[in-house]
C-alpha cells in the first residue's frame, strides 16, 4: 500500500497543483488536483475520500466525474463528513453551478455515490486498506484520518489548526509509520494561520509534541506557494526527520 502525491498546495498558480493524493490504486484522498490523475488510473479509481468542502480540496471533482461519463460503468464513491458532503451537493454539485451526478445514470446506476464517513470507527477501503476519520479545527467538515494497511499506519491531517483529538487517537498507535501534516504558512503569518484554522512551522512543531514520537517521520504539504521557500527554512526547527510532498512524491506501507 502507498501514498502517491498528485498535488500538494495549499493554493493554486502557475507551479502549484492543489491537494489531491493516491491511496493505493483505488482510492483518492481530496481532489483539488484530481485530473492531473491519468486516465488508465483514473478508471480504476473507486472512491475520493475528501478530507473537507473547501474548494482547494474539491475542485477536480466535477472534472473526472465528467470525463468518466464516457467509459464507466459503476459510480465513484465520494464518502466524508456529513457536513462536508451537504456542502458539496448544495452549492458544487447542485444542478446549478454544476451537474447533479446522482441523476445522471449510466447502465442505469447513478455515476456519483455519496456515502457518510461514521467518526472514529475503522472502515475498511478498496485495496486492502482500513481507514479512520477524526475531527479536527477546521471549517467546512474537516476530517484528518488515520489509515492503515499491511500493519503499519499513517496519520494524514488533512487542513487542521491546533487540534487534540487527531493527535490523542494516533498516539494509541503502536504501528505508527508516518505523519502526514499541514503546513500552510510561515511564522512571520502565524496570526493568519490561527485565524484561518491552518498551521505554521511553530504550531506544526506544537501538535507533533503533543504525539511526541520523534523518531516517526513527517511529511508536510499544503504549503502557499509563495512563502515555501520562508516555510521550508523554518521547518528546521521540527525535532522529527520531515520530508517535503510534491507531486510524485511517494510513501510506502511497509
């Protein structure tokens, strides 16, 4: 089981593609960047779990949904929170600012199945893979999860600010093997990343202590693009071994 990075910023420009990652071949977490996937995999894709509503995690969505009209026979699976899903289909995939694809059939079933994840209960996924969604502080439904596969688990936060919960539940894990976490800003904004619920190299730094496994690597996406480079020198300052995430990037279950 792997972790393969199609995108990982936290915005989009000319250099960026938004947050989008493989869970094995089946599975995708969030979709910001989700057409950047190529077709033979995208086909092969069962289920987007989305950490949260926020458009930089949603927005290719509507894109594969569209091209996959034309080849597939079986619904793609979008499962999260209650509350991140109600966000979806009431103002994305509303008929309005784009089609409802649970009304669109093909082979007489809908392509698009909508499916609440329950909160701290594991879930089995497609490719031998477990999941466990926890709640944490940030808008629009946000869920970090846990997965776990072949013995061995990874946290991956999803957009967060200081949070508890996550944190408390990853440290009852004896088979830690990585941290996937949020980095969005530099230190010299920490007062506009604990204004919009995201972290910063001394926050990120914070919440690791609260895991308090040095010895578990970290790796961190969601960066703004224009102050990676201020991010990446402060980093440093993180006791952990991390590694950046950039499209490509890989991390193994082993």
């Amino acid at each position: 089981m792997f972790i393969e990075v199609i995108g990982n910023s936290g915005s989009k420009n000319a250099d960026s593609r938004l947050v989008c990652m493989k869970l094995g071949e089946r599975v995708l977490i969030d979709a910001g960047s989700a057409a950047f996937v190529p077709e033979a995999e995208l086909d092969q894709i069962d289920v987007v779990m989305l950490t949260h509503a926020h458009l930089d995690h949603i927005l290719d969505l509507g894109f594969i949904l569209d091209s996959m009209i034309s080849r597939r026979n079986r619904p793609l699976v979008v499962m999260g929170s209650e509350a991140c899903l109600c966000i979806v289909k009431k103002h994305y995939m509303n008929g309005l600012l784009w089609p409802d694809f649970t009304k669109i059939n093909v082979n007489g079933k809908p392509i698009l199945e909508y499916r609440i994840i329950t909160d701290e209960v594991w879930k089995d996924l497609p490719g031998d893979v477990e999941c466990m969604a926890v709640p944490v502080n940030h808008p629009a439904g946000a869920r970090g999860f846990l997965f776990r596969s072949n013995g061995k688990t990874v946290v991956y936060s999803g957009d967060t600010g200081p949070t508890d919960k996550l944190w408390q539940k990853a440290s009852e894990i004896d088979d830690l093997s990585a941290v996937v976490i949020e980095v969005s800003f530099p230190d010299s904004k920490r007062n506009i990343a604990i204004a919009s619920d995201h972290l910063c190299p001394s926050l990120a730094a914070d919440e690791l202590s609260k895991l308090d496994r040095v010895e578990v690597p970290i790796f961190v996406f969601h960066m703004k693009p224009w102050f990676a480079t201020e991010i990446v020198s402060e980093l440093e300052r993180i006791p952990n071994e991390f590694n950046l995430l950039q499209p490509g990037s890989r991390i193994e279950f082993c």
